[in-house]
C-alpha cells in the first residue's frame, strides 16, 4: 500500500494559486519539485504510489503523486527534493491542523478524491461554501 506526505501549502489561498504557480514552475525548470530539509526513511513506500496531499486554508484539499525522491544539490540546506506529476487531483475537503514539515499520511486516512463517494455533489460548488456545509453537517 503507498504512503503519502501530508503538506502545508504555505502563502497559497486556494487551489487555482497552486495551480498557476506550478504552470509557471514547470515552464521555468521542466519540472515540478518541492524541496525539503528531511528525507523520508519510507521513501520506497512512497514512490510506489504515495501522494503529497496539501493543506490550503486548514484543509487537505488536493494532491499530486510523488513520481521520485532525489537527493538535491540545487538548495542549500535542503538536500532532498519530492518529483511531483504536474496533474493536480481535488480532493474531499478534509480538516487538519498547522504543523511544521511533512508528515506521513497513511493511505487508510487519507481524503478521497473529489467526485466520489459522497461528496461527489458538492464539486461544483465554491470551494469555502462546500466546506461549510460539511462543517454544520449538512453534507
């Protein structure tokens, strides 16, 4: 089963912001990299399929698969960098709390992924609003 990284997405308002950053990213490097000052001990569970999963807003809200780990040279004082696939994924708004780093994400306790299961209705509405539905629990 993948393991997945959990992630702030820190100075990002909403998805669409990542998503523009990124487009401009990946036409400046060629691809998508997200450096970090630790690198996983799991990292073969990782690559065998896991996703970063970021928290935009307090919310797990989209994700991206991490297709490589490499050891990076580029950044000093991050020596491990995340290769990620360009496709970001919506997912069902799930809560989470502030925390520094990464942190592992069991595939168990992950969030699904947006148009399924029971949320599946609540995709083409606003982002905000379909978390406050959620929230009063009238979804």
């Amino acid at each position: 089963m993948p393991l997945n990284i959990l992630k702030l997405c820190v100075g990002i308002d909403d998805v669409d912001q990542l998503r523009i950053i990124q487009v401009r990213r990946l036409k400046e490097e060629g691809i998508l990299r997200h450096f970090t000052r630790h690198r996983p001990r799991r990292a073969a569970e990782i690559t065998s399929g896991g996703s970063i999963y970021w928290i935009i807003k307090g919310y797990a809200q989209v994700r991206q698969r991490i297709v490589a780990i490499e050891t990076a040279t580029i950044r000093e004082g991050k020596p491990c960098a995340f290769v990620l696939d360009p496709e970001l994924v919506l997912t069902v708004a799930q809560p989470r709390r502030p925390h520094q780093g990464w942190r592992y994400l069991e595939d168990r306790d992950a969030p699904g992924d947006a148009g399924t299961g029971p949320a599946a209705d609540a995709d083409h509405l606003p982002a905000p609003l379909a978390r406050t539905l959620k929230e009063i629990g009238a979804w």
